[in-house]
C-alpha cells in the first residue's frame, strides 16, 4: 500500500479496459530488448491490478495479445506465451488470495494444449472470487469475437428477429458482463487496434503518451480523474 495521500474521484468507473501498448518503445529507449518491455510490462499489471481493487474498480479488461500479434517475429511470440505461462504459475495463488476472478476473453483453442490447460485451471479456480474481475484478453480479436458469435447463432437456428442487443451480449466472450465504461490507451495511440469493438461501443476514450511499463497508480488515477469530468449522453441531449 503507498502511503500517497489521495482523494478519490467520486464516480469510479464500473469496468476499465487497457490497451497495453508501449512495452516495445520502453525497452528500445533503454537499449534492451523487446522482451523485457513486456517482462516491465507485467511488473506493471501488478501495481495497476493492486490499485484497481483499492479504487473500487470491479472488472478490469486486458488486452495481452492481440489476434494480430501473431504476425510479430516468432521469438518475440514465444516469449508472450511463456510470459503468460510464467504469470499464471508464479501469480495465481496470490491473485485468488486477493479475491481475483480470472477469466480469458479470446480464442482459447489457438494457443498450446499446455497453456490452454493451465488458463482453463486459473479460470476454474478463481470462478467465486468477487473482488474483482480480470479479463485477460489473449488471442482475443473484436472482429473475430464477433464472426464467432454469429456462427454460434447460425449453428443454434436463432430466427432472425429474435436476433437483438442483448442476445448478441450473451454470444460474446463478455457474456454477463457489463460494458467497459472507460478504455485506456498507453503509448499515445490514437485507435482501437481491433479491442473489444462491439463492447465499446460508448465507452468513454482515455489516450496517454505513457508507455505501459510505466502507467502507474497516479497515471490510472490521472484516467479516472478524466472519465469523471466526461458527461455521457448514450445519444441524448445533455441533462438538464
Ligand atoms: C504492447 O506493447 C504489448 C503487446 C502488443 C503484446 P508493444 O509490444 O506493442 O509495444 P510497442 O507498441 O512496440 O512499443
Ligand atoms: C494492441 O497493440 C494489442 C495489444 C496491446 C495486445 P498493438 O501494438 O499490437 O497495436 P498496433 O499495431 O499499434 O495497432
Ligand atoms: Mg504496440
């Protein structure tokens, strides 16, 4: 716990969701290598995750590898995986201690048989925990969300008019779960890079120059501090 004395934003979003981008150009300004960016990048999930649960933010999305990634070099790939392994081994117990539900948003078939296991042992463990819910999104594409979705739909004979909002909802890796009410993007990029496209349909946009490894506490807080001055009008005319 830091000892930084702080007043809390008075409206703290419900679901957050990052764009964890800058791993790359952090290691490059130190002369290390890319893996290490993502390596400073995880230390950083930490302290984010820790003061999440301390702000009363009750799901936090994560965007840890995108469908596109997998057109990186193969070594920089291989080291993600083992990077997400590595997590899950060394951080699990104490993930669960904290009260953290573990859930996976993408294509979980599309990694090793090794890693999928170890995923679907996390998710199973950490199912009750209410703290706080983290969705890590690994393999995970809003377009390929999407097409799987409505073959999903297609395969269960669903005739078209009954085909809504909410049943589209119940059809996505998110099912259940409220939409992301903020999106973060560290690294100063100015797009969505194909992240939870139909969730965020009206979630307010937060850019920071910041590289991730270094979004700390007051960076999130800076974010929220941000999203509390937005007035959200899903479409309406301001409140009078
Ligand atoms: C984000 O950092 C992490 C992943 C996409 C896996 P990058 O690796 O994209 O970092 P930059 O954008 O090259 O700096
Ligand atoms: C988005 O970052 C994906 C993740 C953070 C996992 P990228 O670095 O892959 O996105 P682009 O290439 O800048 O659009
Ligand atoms: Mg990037």
């Amino acid at each position: 716990m830091t000892d930084e004395v702080v007043t809390l934003p008075e409206r703290i979003p419900h679901h957050v969701a990052i764009i964890m981008d800058g791993n790359g150009r952090w290691a490059k300004a130190r002369g290390l290598p890319r893996i290490a960016g993502h390596r400073a990048g995880v230390e950083n999930l930490r302290r984010i995750l820790r003061a999440s649960s301390e702000f009363g933010i009750k799901i936090l999305t994560i965007y840890a590898f995108s469908t596109e990634n997998w057109g990186r070099p193969e070594a920089e790939v291989r080291g993600l995986m083992n990077i997400l392994e590595t997590v899950i081994d060394r951080e699990l117990d104490q993930l669960h201690a904290n009260g953290v539900q573990l859930r996976h948003i993408g294509e979980i078939e599309g990694l090793s048989p090794m890693l999928q296991r170890k995923v679907r042992k996390a998710v199973d463990l950490t199912r009750n925990n209410a703290q706080l819910i983290l969705n890590i999104a690994f393999n995970y594409g809003g377009r390929q969300e999407i097409i799987r979705a409505i073959q999903q739909i297609v395969r269960d004979g669903i005739p078209a008019d009954e085909i809504d909002d909410t049943l589209i909802d119940y059809y996505l890796y998110t099912a259940g779960q409220p939409d992301p009410d903020l999106v973060v993007r560290t690294a100063g990029e100015m797009r969505l890079s194909n992240f939870l496209l139909w969730q965020a349909s009206y979630a307010e946009y937060y850019s920071t120059p910041v590289y991730w490894p270094d979004f700390d506490r007051e960076e999130l807080l800076k974010a929220i501090a941000s999203f509390t001055q937005r007035e959200r009008r899903f479409g309406l005319v301001p409140q009078p």
